[in-house]
C-alpha cells in the first residue's frame, strides 16, 4: 500500500512537473522574421547556452556526418557495428543581437526562449562582407599573385561562409556573390600556377612538412621558401629562456636574391635548463604554424 501511494504521488510529481512548463517549451514556436532557439538548463547560464546552441544550428554552414560500419564474424555468425558522428564549425561571424523573447522556471530548472531579426543577421553579415569591395585585385605576375591569394586566402574562405549563410537567410547577395567570385577565381588561379619547395633545417622538420602539406606544389613557376632558425638564450631568474626567430623567405628559383615576402616569426620557452626551454620555444613554433598561414604571415 505505502509503495503503491509513493508509486502515485511520484506519478503525479512528475505529471505536474511535465506541464508546467509553458507551450512556447515544449512546441518551438514559429517567428518569419527571426531566428530562434530555446534552451533548458539547470541556471540561466545553461539555458542561454543551450539555446545559443540552437540558433547557431540552424545557421551552420559547416556540418559534416561520418558514417562508419564494421562487421564482425564470430562462430560463424556476422555482426554489424553502425556509427555516425556529426561535427559542426563555428559561425564566420559574431553572432550580435540576440534578444531573449521568453523566460520559465519550474523548480530549478530555467528555460529560455532567444531570438535574433533576421534583418539583423543580414546587415551584419552585409558589414562584414563589405571587405570585399576594399580589396585591390591581384598582380599579373604568377609569383606575386600567389602571394596575394595567400595573403587573403583565409580572407576570402570566410568570406564565402558569410555568403552562404546570406543565401540561407534569402538574402538579395547578387554583388557579394560576384565580387568574391571573381576573387575565388583569381586564388585558384594563384594556386594552381605556383609549386612550392620547402627548405629547411632536420631541427625544422616539423614545420617543413605543416608548411609543405599547405602549400600548392604542382604548378609550372617554382619557388623556394626558405625556413632559417636562430637562436637567443638569456637567464629569467633561476631558469633559462630560450626564444627561437623563424624567418620565412619566399623567392622565385630563378631569383632567389629577389625577396617576394619575408616573415619573421617568435616563440619563446622557459625551463630548467637550455634544452628544455629550446624544447618548449620549438614546440610553440610548431603550433604556430599549424594555423592557416594567412592568418600569420602577413598583417592583414
């Protein structure tokens, strides 16, 4: 008797806990002109992150699924394994203006409804995109044009996620779309004309192969890019410093006195002794250099 009275005041309990939530909650409501997500959470801060989450679903760009099947035999009989991972980026741009429309709380559990214009999504989208009309086009010259395209490579790739999410939101997009696919035409262009070399030191390894894997290599004018590492050692209290200086050179075989770009990049590490500081300083170089190299070897 007294398992089947908690058995029905749990019921209850749980009944009451289910519908009091307003229906905004549990119906996602529907708003032509916004985006909009809702979130639960333990606090504020879960539920706005989780409907933050939401809306960046819905204006992902980037969404990728991995499918994956192993089959397995055992006393002659097969099994199958069925997997699926999906990965989301983030947006290629701020994500500015969200407004909360709604708020419920039942207990201790906190949801929000969020929302942001679509106008206001598309005139920040059209500000940041405006980047395109300040670029100048790129030189004639093979070498140097390739030194433009890699100059805005990262430039232009995010340029074109903005666009993207445009077209998602039923964007007029017509001279954004030209502009950057004009831009887009003379990178590959810069890319597919160029081969790249890479020299470098053994102690460069590393950075010999994250540059090689970026750079193009199977165009007809070839150049050299020239990796060359000094040293500077200095006392930091008990412990020793050790600060590397990556210079980075890229020339044309056929002039390699004629600079194209030079790019000087630091890292530094501490420890113990000058070998673990040396350690450190070429590990932070590495990682430097994993990033886009647009985004390091130039200042756009």
């Amino acid at each position: 008797m007294i398992k089947s009275l908690f058995a029905f005041f749990m019921a209850i309990a749980f009944s009451t806990s289910v519908y009091a939530w307003p229906e905004w909650v549990t119906h996602t409501p529907t708003k032509d002109d916004y985006i909009i997500g809702i979130g639960t959470g333990s606090d504020r801060i879960a539920a706005r992150d989780a409907a933050l989450s939401e809306i960046v679903a819905q204006l992902s760009v980037d969404y990728s699924v991995e499918q994956t099947q192993v089959i397995t035999t055992k006393n002659s009989h097969a099994e199958s394994q069925f997997t699926q991972t999906s990965q989301m980026s983030s947006l290629p741009f701020t994500l500015e203006g969200v407004e909360e429309l709604k708020a419920a709380q039942v207990d201790t559990e906190t949801a929000l409804l969020l929302g942001i214009k679509k106008s206001t999504l598309i005139a920040n989208l059209e500000n940041e995109l405006a980047i395109l009309s300040r670029l100048s086009p790129p030189p004639s010259n093979p070498s140097l044009k390739f030194i433009w395209a890699l100059r805005y490579d990262e430039t232009l790739d995010v340029a074109n996620k903005r666009l993207r999410v445009l077209s998602l939101l039923n964007a007029s997009n017509s001279g954004f779309y030209q502009q950057l696919e004009g831009f887009m035409a003379h990178k590959r262009q810069a890319f597919d004309s160029v081969s790249c070399q890479v020299i470098a030191s053994y102690e460069l390894a590393t950075v010999k192969s994250v540059l090689s894997s970026a750079l193009p290599q199977g165009g007809n004018t070839p150049l050299w890019v020239k990796a060359n590492l000094k040293w500077k050692y200095a006392n930091r209290g008990a412990k020793r410093l050790a600060q590397a200086n990556l210079l980075l050179s890229i020339t044309e075989t056929k002039s390699p006195f004629r600079v194209l770009h030079q790019r000087n990049v630091v890292a530094e590490g501490v420890g113990a002794d000058s070998a673990i500081a040396k350690s450190i300083a070429l590990q932070q170089l590495e990682t430097q250099v994993q990033d886009p190299i647009s985004n390091w070897m130039f200042d756009n």
